[in-house]
C-alpha cells in the first residue's frame, strides 16, 4: 500500500486530517471481509480504531490472544504494516483461516495517537505527545496493573489516557480468563539507532579510553561489533562507570583492542548502511519467546536487516510504564509483551518536508526504508501468530 502519494501527504501537515480519515476508511474496508470487525472509539483527540479478527468473540471459546499496537508517538511502520498484512488477508496471499487454528483472536489498535497523527507540531516532538503533552507509552502499566506504585511520578500528576482506557475495555473480558494466553506486540521507532551510530564512528576514535557510553544502547552497538566480529577481551566487566553515581560509563578494552572495534564498526556501517536496523525487547517473563521471535524474524529477513548478534534485548534500561514493563509486574499469569524497535522515519516532520524539497532522491530513498520497515512489522505479525 505504501507509496509516494501517501508519503507526500505525509508531509502535507495541513491536510493531515484527510489522510487520517483515509486510513480510517481502509481500515473500516477490511470488515467486509468474514471474520474481521472493525470499530472506531470516539475521544477528545480524535477516533481510535481497533480491528478483531476471530472465527469466535466468546472468552470461553479463545484460547490465544495476539495483540499489536501502532503509532503511539510519530512512528507509522506499525500502522501501515499492519495495513499491509490485512490487505495480504484481503488478497488471500496470507490464509485467514490458518491464523484463526487454535481458537486464536487477534486484535490491532494500528494508531493509538490520533491527536499526534493529525497534528504534528514542534513542541509536540512531531506528533509524540498527547493534547496534555504526555507520553502514551508511559500508562500501560498503571493500567494493567494499578497495584504497581513505584516509579510513577512522572505521570501520576495526568488522568489516565482515555486511550488506554479504551484498549483496556477491549481486552477485559478475556483479561479475566486467565486461562487464555495474552502476547502483545507493541510497535516502536527510534532515531537512536541511526544517531548513536554515526557519533560512535565520529567521535569514539577521537577519545578512545575516555569516550564516554551515556546511553545504553551505544553499549549495546559496540558489544554487537565485538560479538559480530569475534573480538577477544577479557577485562570484565566490558563496561565501566569512573564513580558508582557516574551516569556513564566508559569501555574497558586495551587500546589495540579498541582500535579493532572502531575499524570493524566502520566496516560494519559501510556494509549495512542500505539496511534497516532494529531490535526486539522484552521483559524477563517474556525472555523465551520473544527471542524466538526475534531470531525467527531475522533469519528469514537478514537480506533488508542490519546484521547483529543481538536480535533481542531486555528492557532493562528504563524503569516506565510501557507495556514491556507492565509485564513482569502483572498479577494475571500467561501474559508475554514485547516491543519492536526499528529506525524513526520522521524523528523532525519539519527537516524531512525540507529535504523532500531539497533532495531529488529524497522520495526514493525513505519509500525504500519504509518498505523495509513495513515488511519487518509483516513479518513479526505473521511468526508471532504460528508462536505458541
């Protein structure tokens, strides 16, 4: 489905509203499939749509439930991934009818921030945030599991979302059967991947011992380098902080040693610069499955993703309510929550309409990303269904 005509209305943030009113449509179009149920839920920030697809709606009958959520904060590879898997659906390229063994329910919430979808603004991060300016992302927990009160303090000033509100009535009657198992898959962007990359090669060369890791993740790529390419160390722990409260840390290689990690994450950058980096995480209750999952879709995908030694990480780096967190501290059992994260294709909407004006290879290049990134979102949907 995606194409350069959505894209360029992507960037048309006045007639925002109409492209918003066309993704509802199509959405509402797969309903007239067998099946599929599709339905809108009015709040003050605009409508959410929610697809079910199920042979049956009865909690007793429902063994499985598979849930996806998109475009919680300007990300849109969920959303229109989840499209392209429904139109598979719709041209009977995916069989409806092998997702729906095992008394399975699916249920996809594709764009849970209206408000941020139709009105992309500097101050709100380009469509991150809600009308009040609070991250979605941070309510999942509090909602699922309100007995849960530390670490809270950033949203127990703000109401609850009506959005999570909503998506917490859509799951209640099967949320009281414990009985049925519960995997959701929560769809992400980041613009980390890309950014942490290119300061590592710029910068970490110049400071060698005394460059400074301040964001896990940099750990992460630099320990994907050593593991890739089989670099021996053996000073542990890999990763130093100077004091206990220090809020980085710095690399504990010899200096040859680290001069091998930097000529490898150059070569690693110039071989993998035209693929799509990503990663799953989960929370320890998810660990098992969703490293299945992660390596599952990367063996059939390693053509269009960047290469890794890590598909999956856990989310141990932030202490938030998001969904993978909300996991490990729920009371109900059988309930497995994950996140993907691929590359943010609209970190800034502003520089991207700028380049799209400035760059006559502009639309080529971020159709050809985004294309990835949707065919990444397919393919998770479609292992996560065949994963028990």
């Amino acid at each position: 489905m995606f194409n350069k005509e959505i894209l360029t209305q992507i960037l048309d943030l006045p007639n925002r509203r109409l492209l918003f009113e066309e993704i509802l449509n199509t959405l509402k179009s797969f309903s007239k499939l067998e099946d599929i149920h599709y339905t809108d839920y009015d709040t003050s920030e605009g409508k959410i749509p929610v697809i079910t697809i199920a042979k049956s709606l009865n909690p007793e009958e429902t063994r499985y439930l598979k849930l996806f959520i998109g475009a919680q904060h300007n990300e849109y590879s969920g959303l229109f991934g989840i499209i392209e898997f429904l139109d598979k659906i719709e041209k009977s390229i995916v069989d409806l009818e092998d997702i729906l063994i095992n008394n399975q329910i699916l249920i996809f919430a594709p764009l849970m921030n209206p408000y941020g979808f139709i009105n992309p603004k500097k101050d709100n991060k380009s469509g991150y945030y809600l009308r009040n300016g609070t991250n979605l992302n941070r309510y999942w927990r509090k909602t699922f599991a309100p007995e849960y009160e530390s670490g809270e303090d950033e949203i127990n000033q703000y109401p609850t979302p009506e959005h999570v509100k909503i998506l917490y009535s859509v799951l209640k009657k099967y949320w009281e059967r414990d009985d049925i198992q519960i995997y959701i898959l929560d769809f992400h962007e980041t613009s980390l991947l890309v950014r942490f990359k290119a300061d590592l090669i710029a910068n970490l060369q110049k400071d060698l011992i005394s460059y400074k890791f301040s964001h896990w993740l940099k750990e992460g790529i630099i320990y994907n380098i050593i593991k890739l390419y089989n670099i021996p160390y053996s000073r542990k722990p890999l990763f130093i902080r100077s004091t206990p409260n220090a809020d980085h840390t710095h690399i504990n290689l010899t200096v040859n040693q680290l001069e091998s990690v930097i000529q490898n994450l150059q070569e690693f950058a110039v071989k993998n610069e035209k693929k799509l980096p990503f990663y799953f995480c989960y929370s320890n209750r998810s660990k098992e499955f969703c490293e299945r999952l992660a390596q599952n879709v990367y063996n059939k995908l390693k053509d269009v993703l960047w290469e890794t030694y890590f598909p999956a990480f856990n989310h141990h780096f932030h202490d938030h309510g998001c969904f993978v967190n909300m996991n490990d501290v729920i009371k109900r059992k059988g309930v497995y929550s994950m996140e993907l994260e691929t590359q943010k294709h609209f970190f800034n909407i502003f520089d991207e309409i700028e380049k799209s004006k400035a760059d006559i290879n502009y639309f080529e290049n971020k159709i050809r990303m985004i294309k990835m990134s949707i065919q990444l979102v397919v393919e998770s949907i479609n292992e996560i269904l065949t994963l028990y």
